[in-house]
C-alpha cells in the first residue's frame, strides 16, 4: 500500500494519540474519530491515510477531542500509515462546517467529511498527486480591466444595500431583472477588496452551470486568468473534480461555481457566497446526509464572515419570512435584508398571464381550442412557443377495459409508464422495464389503451394539430421537439437540442420542468402549461408554494429578448389550462404578484403551526413488509417517551404512516413526522434519539435501514 511520508508501519515509541475522522458506516452519530498513532504531533486538518480493518482509507485528522479518548486496556493504538505530503491541513472553519452538518443533519462526522473530499484524493498515490498539485496554477493577475457597466436604479440600491449592511441578503427579482448581474458586480468588488479573497457560486442544476460559467469566464478571467474559475458539480470527472479541488484549497481558484456539493469546498479566503434559485429544491441532498446547501451557506457565511447572497423571482417561504421588513407589531423584522428589483432589464414586460378555465372548453381537449390557435398563430409569425408538461412517457398508465388491468410495476406500488418510442413500459421509481405487451397480460383483450399523457404524446399530438402550419417568412413546415429526461440522457445531448433551440430550428419546444427554469431562451413569446392542476391537491403541503415558482419560472421564459417581443404584434404571454381557474395560486400568478401568494400561505402555515413557524424532521423505515417498519418506528418513539429523552416536552411525534410510494423495488417504507416549534429542542430530541434507534434496530426482523431527514423537502 501507498506510504505518504516515511511515518513508521509498526506505532512508534513516543506516541502522539490522534483523533482521525474517516468513513466508517459502521460508526454513526458520536463517536466516530478513531485514535491513531503518530511519532510526530501532526495538526489538525492534516489528510492521512491510516490502516481501517484489511484496507488503508483516507482519513483528517481532527481536532483534539475534549476528553481524550482513552483506548481500551491492552488495545495498541494501530499507526498512521502516511501523511498526504504538499497540502496544507484542512482549515478549521472547513472542520467546523463538516462538524456542523454532520451534527445538524444526524450523520457520522467521518462520513460528511469524506464525501466533502473529491473522490480521487483517496485513490492516487503519491507521484500523481504530486504532480497534480504541480498543475495547480496560481492565479496570474492578467491586467485586464472590466468595461463598467451602466446599472439600472433598482441594481444600484441593491449594490449600494449589499455593501453597507452585513447580509444575508435575499435579492428577490424577477426573472431578467438583473440579479446576475448584481451577483457579478458583488463578487468583482469582493475579489477586488482583497487579492487572495474567493468567492462561490451556487445554482441548482448542473444544466444551468454552462450559461453562467461562460458568462463569469467572460467577465473575469481578463482579471485574473482563466484559473481562476472552477467548476464543481456531478457532472465533471474524479481527474476535474480533483483539480477544481485542489486550485479552490490552494487559492488558486477565486471564484467556485458550482451546484449543492460546491457548498462544502474548502475555500480558506472566502469573502462571498451567491444562491442562485435559492429556493430551489435541488439544493437539498436526498441521500445519505440530506443536507440543504442553502441552509449550510447561510451557517458557513455567518462562520467564515462571508457575505451571503440568496437570489430568486420566487423566494422559498423560509426566506421570504426571514427577510420580513420590521413592522408595528414586529419591530424586529426578519434576520435577512430584502432587496427588491421588480422590473426587467433589456427583456420586454413579464408576460400577460391567461387562466383558460378547462370547464368551458370541449371535453376531452388535450389544448382548448383558444390555446391552439394562439400557439397556430405565433408560429406562423416565427415566433417560438413553450409547452410545459411535468410528466415523461407517452401515458401514465395502460388499461384493459375488459378486465381491469392496469400496467403496475411489479416491484413498486406504482404503475409503469408507457414509452412510446421504444415500446416499453418503464417504472420510474425502480427503473423496471418490459416490452409493452400486444394483449392485456391478464385476460387477452388485444385493445389495451393508455390513460393520461406525458410529453412523448403531447408532442406526437402537437405535431399532428400543426402539420399543415407554414412557418413565414421561412415558408416550411412548423417543428415541434420535445426536451425532456428521456431525450437527454447522452451527453451532450441536452446543450445540442438546446442549440437548435436558440438557432430558431425548432417552432413549439415541449418539455418538463427541465425547460422551465434558468435557460435565456430569446424568441419565446408564449409559455403554456397544459395540465399543472395535479400540484393543488397534493399531501406535500409545499406543493402550491413550488407550482407559483415553477409556472412563474416557465413565465419567465418568454418575451425574453425586448427588441425581438416588440417586433410582435402581441405581447408575451403565459398560458395555464386548469379546472380549478379560481384557485388562489393562479389568481396571484396571473398578477405575478409572490407576495400576496407568500402572504396567503405564511398566514395558512402560521396558523397550522408548521414551516417556517415549526421545524421538522422525518424518520424513514425500509423494511420487507409495511408492519415491520411502522412498529420499528411506534417502538423508538416509545422507547423515546420511557427514556424521557431531551427536548421531548416541545416536539410531536405523529404516528408513523406508508409513503405516498408506499413500495418501491420490493421493499415497504413508512415515515415518522417529527415537529417542533423550537429547533433547539428538535435537535436536541433527535441527537438523544439516535441511540435509540440503533439500539432498537436489532429487534426488528426485516428492517432494511432507517434515515432521519432534517428539515424534508418533501413530506
Ligand atoms: P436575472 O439574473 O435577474 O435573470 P440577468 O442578470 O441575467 O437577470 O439580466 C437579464 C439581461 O439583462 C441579461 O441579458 C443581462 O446581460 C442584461 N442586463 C443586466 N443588467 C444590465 C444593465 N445594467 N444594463 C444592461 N443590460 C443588463
Ligand atoms: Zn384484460
Ligand atoms: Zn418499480
């Protein structure tokens, strides 16, 4: 195995204890720093690789615990195997951030630490990671200058905000407004202040990063050099992730742009956090330790006395509140500083938003009549049109009428989605595919039929109902093409068929979410979601909240481009097909007005006592059957409540229920909601509780694993 430095194999004699976090699944909650041997007293931070069992793993050595952890008698402490040589420890904001997380979000520390570290520093031996560390360029100040740029009165009050007051800051703007153009302005001033001071970008979704990444490079590295930008999303290459790495750790890297991961960078001189999306939900991890990078910005900014900038044209409730202008009867106000930039720059006004009540058109229309000829008429003009549908395939569902049948997965309480294309039935949840079969399987009735549709058949139909349009002046037939999960799956994929939409090659783009949010499409006038209804009624109470930002986002994609939506003879408009036209989210939609909507449901939620009024965690359970994993959670709540533990006068245990996929790929979940209004008590509940639950485990006969999820997304 790959010795580091020429630290003795066998424990040397004058022995310096140290505490090393490494990734033990084994280990959870406390505990999880194993003592290792060393003849030199390395500093914390310091990366090792120390002998675990049979392998040698990588390893931080941390700080030194309060009470020294003591070794059983008799147990030889095993010796460090060797010392990463040419990078400098871990910082100890870095360490305190990892703890942090691990601590809030009920993971081994070990665990979060080491999945904070790109995957190839546990994998290369010493000469390829000297050699990399070689590569690693020192910023070269290339003196370049920006060419200023003429802000709008709105930007200047908030450049002017940011500056004086010490954040965080929640920059809510509509789509086009210019909050990037803030965010740049910020990071420029931030990097300018201080010649080693870096900056990290965060966005969603590794689809959005190319856009923006050309948009920073284009803007900074005249200053600083191309170097001095990295990226860092899931998306790049162990070999990438390692460089991006290593030039943020060295502070080569100035500015970090990256999605939720890049929040746990080690970045010694930051000066500047921005959240783009703030409220998107893909900031939150859902697995392993479910951190929300968000929330974890916000902790490390306030830590490493950073500026921290969230931007959205739809806050998330928990922001939105945060950021409150004081009042009569709260003088206080929120902790956040909200900046407002209402109007757009350089793209026309917010589209025209047009309710279309579904209970007046024919029965059975898949795009009422109105809706129809508008997108008709815009392509005949040339111009381009959005069609929303979150859902992929071609149908939910296929059904014999005879029998009954309906084409469930096998292994998952859902159904099997019908591929067109392809012809198979695929489960979205297990991933199970089948061949559609010629005859229901059950009776064989030859005439099965799909039920509901999904983008595939939304753009079959479109095709068809346009067919004979004229595209002028071109003089050629429309083109509808359809972007979704299911036409990107190659590489590179997704940014070619996005090509051809910016090129003016495609008429009617259809798609799911995928295509709402971020892209600069310019020759968009219309946007329509054709059925967004299901969201009204979902169980997850944060459903309403993230249908106003999805249709304001896909809203936000139209009449992009001033001069081009002036040459129209109409203006930009937004589409919503709905049963439900008086709903009170469509009612605020079609005033793009977000703070009455979040106004509405703070109210709701205040009074239900729940988010941001309350705080909650889920407890999950997999297990083979549905019983086995509702008594394994009823038993550590009871054994919570004999064990009175911390913290349990203040949060509701709710009694455990099936998730709404109750079966997936053969094994039943259920869930516990945990809530609270004091997220110290909730906290302190949970941490006592883990010993609880693993000390429960044991009992439970086909228990497949338990996770706690703090602050869910979903519910
Ligand atoms: P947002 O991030 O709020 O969607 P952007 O920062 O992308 O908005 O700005 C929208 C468009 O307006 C972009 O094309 C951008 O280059 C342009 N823009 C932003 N600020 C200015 C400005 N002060 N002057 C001219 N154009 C601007
Ligand atoms: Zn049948
Ligand atoms: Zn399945």
């Amino acid at each position: 195995s790959a010795t580091f430095s020429d630290t003795d194999a066998a424990p040397p004699r004058s022995l310096h204890l140290l505490p090393v976090a490494v990734n033990t699944p084994a280990h959870s909650g406390v505990g999880d720093l194993l003592s290792y041997a060393s003849s030199a007293p390395l500093p914390p931070g310091t990366l090792v690789r120390v002998p675990l069992g049979a392998r040698e793993v990588l390893g931080i050595v941390w700080d030194a615990p309060e009470t020294p952890q003591s070794l059983p008698a008799g147990v030889q402490p095993r010796a460090i195997a060797g010392v990463l040589q040419g990078i400098a420890p871990l910082a100890p904001a870095w360490r305190r951030l990892v703890a942090f997380a691990a601590r809030y979000y009920q993971r081994a520390l070990g665990e979060v630490a080491l999945a904070a570290l790109p995957p190839q520093l546990r994998d290369l031996d010493p000469e390829q990671l000297q050699r990399r560390l070689r590569r690693t360029q020192a910023p070269v100040p290339a003196a370049g200058t920006i060419k200023p740029i003429a802000h709008s009165a709105e930007q200047s009050t908030a450049i002017a905000q940011i500056d004086v007051h010490p954040g965080p800051f929640l920059l809510f703007g509509s789509t086009g407004s210019g909050k990037t153009e803030v965010y740049l302005h910020c990071v420029a001033r931030a990097l300018a202040a201080d010649p080693q001071a870096q900056a990290l970008i965060l966005v969603p979704e590794i689809n959005l990063t190319p856009q923006l990444e050309a948009r920073v490079r284009a803007r900074f590295a005249p200053l600083y050099g191309d170097a001095a930008l990295v990226g860092m999303h899931s998306g790049m290459t162990p070999a990438q992730r390692l460089k991006s790495w290593l030039a943020a750790h060295t502070g080569a890297a100035r500015i970090v742009l990256g999605t939720r991961m890049a929040v746990f960078a080690s970045l010694p001189h930051l000066a500047l956090i921005v959240v783009d999306e703030e409220h998107d939900a893909s900031y939150k991890q859902q697995e392993g330790a479910r951190y929300n990078a968000r929330d974890l910005a916000l902790w490390r900014g306030r830590e490493q006395g950073a500026k921290v900038i969230l931007g959205s044209a739809t806050p998330s409730l928990e922001s939105w509140h945060a950021s409150r202008p004081p009042s009569e009867d709260d003088p206080q106000g929120g902790r956040y500083q909200r900046l407002y930039m209402p109007s757009r720059i350089g793209a026309g006004a917010l589209p025209r938003v047009r309710i279309l009540d579904m209970g007046q058109q024919p029965r059975h229309s898949v795009f009422a009549p109105p809706l129809l000829a508008a997108i008709t008429e815009r392509v005949q003009r040339g111009e381009q049109c959005l069609v929303l549908l979150n859902r992929r395939g071609f149908a939910p569902v296929l059904h014999c009428h005879a029998c009954g049948w309906k084409s469930d997965c096998p292994h998952c309480s859902a159904h099997q989605v019908f591929h067109k294309l392809d012809r198979t039935l695929r489960c979205h949840h297990c991933g199970a595919a089948s061949r559609v079969p010629r005859a229901c399987p059950s009776c064989g009735n030859p005439d099965i039929v799909p039920i509901g549709r999904g983008t595939e058949q939304l753009e079959e139909q479109l095709a068809r109902l346009l067919r004979n349009v004229v595209v002028e002046p071109a003089g050629r037939a429309a083109r509808v093409a359809r972007i979704d999960a299911d036409t990107t799956r190659a590489k590179g994929a997704l940014e070619e068929q996005l090509a051809q939409v910016h090129a003016g090659e495609v008429d009617v783009l259809v798609g799911t979410q995928m295509i709402a949010k971020g892209h600069d499409f310019r020759r968009i006038t219309l946007v329509a979601a054709v059925q967004p209804d299901g969201a009204l009624f979902s169980s997850d109470f944060r459903a309403p909240e993230r249908l106003f930002a999805l249709l304001m986002q896909a809203a936000g994609r139209a009449g992009r481009d001033a001069q081009y939506t002036a040459a129209s003879e109409q203006p930009a408009e937004m589409w919503i097909q709905t049963w439900h036209p008086e709903h009170p989210v469509y009612a605020t939609l079609r005033r793009h007005d977000w703070p009455a909507f979040a106004g509405q449901q703070l109210a709701e939620r205040r009074e239900a006592g729940m988010p941001p009024f309350a705080h909650q965690a889920l407890v999950r359970a997999d297990a083979r059957s549905q019983e086995v994993a509702q008594a394994f959670l009823s038993a550590a709540a009871d054994a919570a409540r004999a064990a009175g533990l911390p913290g349990l006068d203040l949060v509701h245990l709710f009694p455990p229920v099936p998730l709404a996929v109750q079966r997936v790929a053969g094994v039943e979940r259920a869930q516990m909601l945990l809530e609270s209004p004091s997220r110290a008590a909730l906290q302190a509940f949970l941490a006592a509780w883990q010993g609880v639950l693993h000390a429960e485990r044991p009992q439970h006969k086909g228990l497949v694993r338990w996770l706690v999820d703090v602050d869910p997304q979903a519910i």
